[in-house]
C-alpha cells in the first residue's frame, strides 16, 4: 500500500494532504487515487476529497 493510501486509511489527513502535494510533481497513478478518493468517501470525508481533486485538476491544467 502507498504512503497515501495508508494516510487516507487512517484517517491522518494532514499527512494525506502533505504527501499529495509532494507526489502533484510527479504522475499519481489513477489506480491509487481513485482508492484515496474511495476511502475518503467512506470515512464522510467528501469536502476534502473535492478539495484534493480541485487541486490536482488545477496542478495538471497549469503544467500543460
């Protein structure tokens, strides 16, 4: 399991949000988000998931 899944899975959102924006540099594997987004959903957490996806939208809109 990746460093953010593990984040997500526990419920340590600010380690979460920290370890996402360290990976935006990078490509994140669909996969692995689509099951961030997925635990985040099942733990009531669908504003942060929105507001972690908006990020990311907005990252990979602004590289290009």
């Amino acid at each position: 399991m990746s460093k953010i899944l593990d984040a997500a899975s526990a419920c340590d959102y600010d380690s979460l949000t920290d370890l996402l924006l360290e990976t935006l540099v990078e490509d994140i594997p669909y996969d692995e988000m689509i099951e961030v987004f997925s635990v985040l959903h099942n733990n009531g957490e669908q504003g942060l998931a929105m507001e972690l996806l908006e990020l990311i939208i907005n990252e990979k809109e602004t590289e290009g």
